[in-house]
C-alpha cells in the first residue's frame, strides 16, 4: 500500500477539480482491491462525508448517527494511526456493535483500512477504503507516516476546493434558532438580538442554546462559525 498512497498523493496535487479528486479515488481504490472508499469529515456532532458507499448505507449511517457507535471511528479518535480492520462478529461484542456489523456486511463493507488525521480546531478527517471481502484488508502492508501525509493532503485539496459532501448530518434548526444564529454572525450581542426581534433575552439564549446541541457546538461562536460553513445562515 505504501506505493499507493506515492500515487494517491501525486493524483489529487493533479487534480484540477472535485470531480476529479472523487474519481482519482474511486479508481485506485479498486486499483487497490478495494471496493469502495468514504472520506469523512467530523466537526463536533456534525460529520460529513465523501464517498461511493451505496447511498442508501450513506444515509442510513448520518441520519442515524452510526458515527457514534461505529468502532472504526472510535479507534480512529483514539489512535490517530492507520489501521486495518474487519467487522467480523463474536460473542463477546454488544448486540448493536453485532447489528451495526451485520448492515455494513449488507452494503458490502466487511473489512477495511482506515486513515484517520487531525484537522485542528478540534476537529478530524479519514478515509477508509472498504472491501467486501473479510480477510482482504489484514493482509495489507501500511506506513502510518506515509498515509496520513497522504490523506493530510486529500483533506487539504478537498477543503480548499470547498468540495461537496455526498452526505452530511441532517441539522436540524428552527427558524428563531437560525434567525438568532445570522445576527450573531452580523456581530449582534444577545440583548442586542432581543431588541432587534423584539423578544426577550430569556427566548434568544433559549433559541440560541437549542441551535449549540443541535450543531453539536459548545459556545455561540463555535456554532456561528459551523452555521456559515455549512450555508445554513
């Protein structure tokens, strides 16, 4: 794989748009042996993702926020180090790990390599090449190093490119939630908001608070900043 993520590197710096990142992946992906691929990206509870996944599995996975119970992610979050992986069951695992395994197996995802980065700011990327073959993917040969230069800089395009998702989170705001959310990213103070929506400060925290858990942002800035990213404001 080592020779791979050479010429992973050397396609996305050639590639002049999204269109050609995603297809420079689908192709060494299966170059690769590997069926398919998924670039996720994770901001706080908001994840969005690029990918050929059937899209069915793709929405079936944001919508029911299989993010927070999928191990591979979890071991991405903990390790920061490429890995390979299969989700072959036992007993010993929980009954949702064994039902989140037997969908993926569905969809043709039964083992993997995963690439998981820091993004800074707290947040994190990866891409997982997928094969719907059990065993195929413990037999590959990884340089951790080599592979998140490799996927740093698909990250890197891909931000820069302002690319697309494939799928993203549903979010999910109301909208006082949203109105709130623009006059803060207008430079409105809270009271400010009040006055200006003649409402009271008690209705704006409150819409405000709802719109944090809904991004998954702990402070009004942080949730400002991810309602502009994501076109929502």
């Amino acid at each position: 794989m080592n020779q791979w993520f050479e010429h992973l590197t050397e396609q996305v710096a050639l590639a002049h748009d999204e269109a050609a990142v995603r297809a420079t992946l689908e192709k060494l992906s299966q170059e690769a042996g590997f069926g398919a691929y998924a670039y996720l990206s994770l901001q706080a509870e908001t994840h969005t993702a690029i990918s050929n996944y059937d899209i069915e599995w793709q929405q079936r996975y944001l919508e029911r926020a299989y993010a927070s119970i999928d191990p591979v992610v979890r071991n991405a979050r903990d390790k920061f180090e490429a890995f390979a992986w299969s989700n072959e069951a036992s007993l010993r695992m929980s009954k949702e790990r064994r039902a989140f395994y037997g969908e993926a197996g569905e969809f043709g995802i039964r083992s993997g390599i995963t690439i998981p980065i820091k993004a800074g700011f707290g947040r994190m990327a990866m891409l997982t090449l997928a094969s719907a073959d059990a065993d195929f993917a413990q037999g590959q040969q990884l340089n951790p190093v080599l592979a998140a230069s490799a996927v740093a800089q698909l990250h890197a395009r891909l931000e820069g490119m302002g690319a697309k998702p494939t799928f993203r989170t549903p979010i999910r705001l109301k909208s006082d939630e949203l109105t709130c959310l623009r006059w803060s990213a207008e430079g409105k103070s809270m009271r400010a908001i009040a006055i200006i929506e003649n409402t009271t400060y008690a209705n704006v925290a409150f819409f405000i608070r709802n719109a944090k858990a809904a991004l998954g942002a702990t402070t009004l800035p942080q949730a400002t900043a991810m309602a502009t990213k994501f076109g929502l404001i």
